[in-house]
C-alpha cells in the first residue's frame, strides 16, 4: 500500500441507484465504510483493517460511538430554569430550515430566517415527560424539561435511517488500486462487487 496520501477512497463500480465508499487511513491504520442508498437510508461502520497477501480484513468496531453526524442535540443548563424552550431547525450545519412541531393539538411553525421556535414550558405543566412530533410523527421526548434550554435538530439528517456496522470482520481481495469481495452478493452473472481507487 502506498502512504503518500492522508486518506485512501475507495468507490464501488458500477453504483448508479446508491453509494457504496470505503475511506482507509493508512497513517493510523482505520477506515470507515459508507455506504448510501436511494432510499434515505445509510450504512455506516468504523473499525481497523491490516493487509496480507491479496487480502485485506476490515475489523469494525463500535461504529455508533464514532458517527459524529447528530440530528438532534439537546442542550441543558444545570445552573439555571428557564419559563422558554428553543427549539432551532437546520438543513445543514449551519442553515436555517423551516419545520412544524405538534403538542396536542396545536403546531408550531420556525421562523423562516432563523429556524427557530420559542415555546412557553408552561404549555407542559401537566406533562412530566411531553413528546413534541416533528412533522406530525417523528415523536421527540422531552425529558428534565426545566433545564432543557434548547434542541437543535438537523433536518436533512432526521429522515434518514441509519444501520451501524459494529463487531465483525469482513475481507475483501486486495489487489493495490482494487478491492473485490470474496462472493457475488447475489448480483446478476455472477459479478463480484469492486471497489476502485479514486485518483487525485
């Protein structure tokens, strides 16, 4: 394997309908696998790999630890109550994003420049553990809401559904510049999957 570069991208061949990534880090020996599919959902592992011969093992770990895309924060300040909840919708890290939330009956829709929704807690006074929907069904409890200050919530992350690679090996024939799996996958004409390095 050559280590001239940071970062080692790996995309499968012939993906037109979804995504399939694999990103090795040769300095330290890691990788992460991304795999993407039309249908808003996503696979995603983290783990160690090691190379012998024509095979490389790929040894994921506990790929949920690591995933660092987080749709909902929620913010709490231990030091103080407040009588308000923020609730802030983004689209991006940053962006804005307009949304609705339900309580009960009544909705709630952000402000369209800043994304944001101020809600008086006493609307939850009978409520110990009130869930807002997002959207009218994606359900979020709320929990010690006296000192929850606010719930930043990521909105073209919050429909995808992720599936976490964790605890097992998977080898692949290694081949420099090629990956190719061991089996067909159940693909058509019998065609093992491969994987090809991107140049930079």
């Amino acid at each position: 394997m050559c280590n001239a570069q940071d970062t080692l991208i790996y995309s499968q061949k012939d993906a037109s309908m979804f995504s399939n990534y694999y990103y090795l880090y040769p300095k330290t020996k890691t990788f992460e696998h991304k795999f993407s599919t039309d249908d808003m959902q996503i696979w995603y592992g983290y783990g160690t790999f090691t190379i012998k011969g024509n095979k490389i093992a790929f040894v994921f770990g506990e790929s949920y630890d690591r995933h660092t895309q987080k749709r909902i924060n929620q913010i709490y300040d231990t030091a103080k109550t407040s009588d308000t909840l923020q609730i802030t919708f983004k689209d991006s890290a940053s962006s804005p994003a307009f949304a609705t939330l339900r309580y009960k009956d009544t909705f709630y829709y952000s402000d369209i420049e800043s994304g944001n929704i101020t809600i008086p807690k006493k609307i939850f006074e009978e409520d110990p553990n009130p869930s807002i929907a997002i959207y009218g069904f994606n359900k979020l409890e709320l929990n010690n809401l006296a000192h929850l200050k606010e719930v930043e919530i990521t909105m073209h992350d919050f429909f995808i559904r992720y599936h976490y690679e964790s605890n097992f090996t998977r080898e692949l024939i290694y081949k420099g510049n090629k990956l190719k799996s061991k089996d067909f996958y159940s693909t058509s004409r019998k065609r093992r999957v491969q994987f090809l390095l991107e140049k930079k």
